[in-house]
C-alpha cells in the first residue's frame, strides 16, 4: 500500500487551488506506479525521494496521467508543505534536486498554523512568437488580434515554455473556448508546454488573470499553474506590465472552472538585473489515503 496525501496548492479564502496527490516516500515507487498514482487521481503527483547526491536534500519527481515532467511548481510547494506539517524537515532552506534542475525551498514556519513555502526559479526567458506562430495561436483560441492588447505573443519560460497571449480583459480571458484537440498540435509547432492567457486585473497593486490549456496532460485546463506564472512574471516585466522591484505579483487563475486559486510571484534582482524569482502559495490539506498499487 502506498500512502498519498492530499493537498491543494494555490487556494484563495480557503477555496480553490490545484489538487495534488504526494507521496512523501517514493524510494520503492517503479515508474509505473508513479504514473498509476496521477491516472488514478487525475492530476500533477508529487514523489519525494532520497537525495541523489550530497548538492541535494531531497529528490522529486513529478507525473501527470501521461507522462512524467521534469518540473511541476505546486507539487514542490505541496511536497515541501507536507513534509514540513509531518515534521520531516531539518531546516527551513531545503535543496531539491529535479530533473529541470535545482530548486530552492523556503519553509516559513515562525508564524502560527500552517507552514508557509516559496521555492525558486531561475531567471526568466521571454521571446516574441513570429507572425505565423502568432496566428496558429490565435486560431487554436479562437479568437483574433482584436481581442489581444497591443503586446506580443510571448514564449516565456524558468522551467518550461509557457505562451503568453495578452487578452484585453478578464472578462474575455474567461469567456475564451479553445479548440481543444489542436491545443497539443499548436504546442509542439511552437514550441510551448501550454497556452497561457493573461489579462490585467489591477496594474497598480500587481494583479494579473490568467488560464492554463496544456499542452498534453490528460485534461483540458488546470486551476492554478505556478510554473506559468513565474513565466508570465518575466513577460510582465519585459512588457513593462510592472515595475523592477520585488513587490509580489499576484496571478489569479481558474476562474472559469470555478476553483479560482492565487498564485504568488516575488521577481528577485541583483544591481537591477533580474536573476530569478520565488514562487509561492496557500496550501490546504484535503485528505490522507492508501493506494494499492
């Protein structure tokens, strides 16, 4: 029997967020139970595993229904946040080794109730979609240039590619209805892991919209992504969306599926330059459960 908690990630008022299975000791997990825990609960899982070096605390792995990715955000914070609440952790700065690379965990736990976690992303890459990529875009959307504000069609990536699509507000973010089979055609042509419209909520207090369609996941929209979020933050800043400081960017997402969940985003700078960012959020225990597998 292979015990799972249950955790959302990203919850907003208590409400909302991406549902997570982790599994705190997967060292005798083969792959394919790994994969039989995301089919048989339908989302992102995390599995924590030893460390395979010294450089590192920690090893996590992450699957979805069809297949493993090398870096899922609210699984790591989930994984950190259960490990935290079980007593597991030594000390609040946890090294994680994934297959995207090293991530960084802080583990705040001064204040009262539940443990709050950031974790780190390398610094961003934003680059501009070519006419042509920018219409395969829009098409899959179903949607034209006149729905988009006056900015480019982003890829932008810390730990995988996320497409930018910068709607002209929230109302039409959420009234979007993709053609969901060409999603994962239109991904692979562009080089993208998902598409992620966003739209302006309140510039001046840093709040952003956004949805996630996957690329290939095994299901068509996800609640909360915070690895599309990081993303979105580097293209806010190279948009000029907001201001070179580290003032928290918050991305709210889900809305149309009715799990609305808040995403935190802390851009980091050296002598102005950007270098990375933390990404963080509400986590919520939903249940602990055996699986066999």
């Amino acid at each position: 029997m292979t015990e799972i908690e249950l955790v959302n990630v990203f919850t907003h008022m208590g409400r909302g967020g991406n549902p997570c299975p982790i599994v705190i000791d997967a060292s005798k997990l083969p792959n394919t139970g790994m994969q039989s825990v995301a089919r048989h609960f339908g989302h992102e899982s995390g599995f924590v595993l030893p460390a395979p070096s010294l450089d590192a605390d920690y090893a996590f792995r992450f699957w979805v229904p069809r297949h493993e990715m090398e870096m899922c955000g609210h699984a790591t914070i989930g994984a950190l946040w259960a490990l935290a609440t079980r007593g597991h952790l030594r000390a609040e700065q946890v090294r994680i080794a994934t297959r995207s690379g090293p991530v960084t965990g802080y583990v705040d736990r001064a204040r009262s109730g539940d443990p709050s976690v950031e974790i780190s992303q390398p610094v961003g890459k934003v680059v501009d979609l070519s006419h042509a990529e920018e219409e395969q875009v829009l098409s899959t959307l179903k949607i034209s240039r006149h729905d988009l504000l006056d900015l480019p069609v982003q890829n932008a990536v810390t730990s995988r590619v996320k497409t930018l699509i910068p709607m002209k507000g929230v109302r039409q973010l959420n009234e979007l209805v993709p053609d969901a089979p060409r999603i994962e055609t239109c991904c692979e042509r562009i080089g993208s892991t998902g598409l992620y419209p966003y739209a302006i909520e309140h510039q001046g207090e840093r709040r952003f919209e956004a949805r996630q369609f996957p690329k290939s996941s095994g299901y068509p929209e996800d609640a909360a992504t915070g690895i599309a979020a990081a993303a979105l933050a580097f293209g806010l800043l190279k948009n000029r969306l907001v201001e070179r400081n580290s003032e928290r960017i918050t991305v709210m997402q889900g809305r149309a599926m009715d799990a609305l969940s808040e995403i935190r985003v802390r851009l980091g700078f050296a002598d102005a330059t950007p270098v990375g960012c933390l990404l963080g959020g509400t986590v919520t225990h939903a249940e602990s459960c055996t699986l066999q597998l």
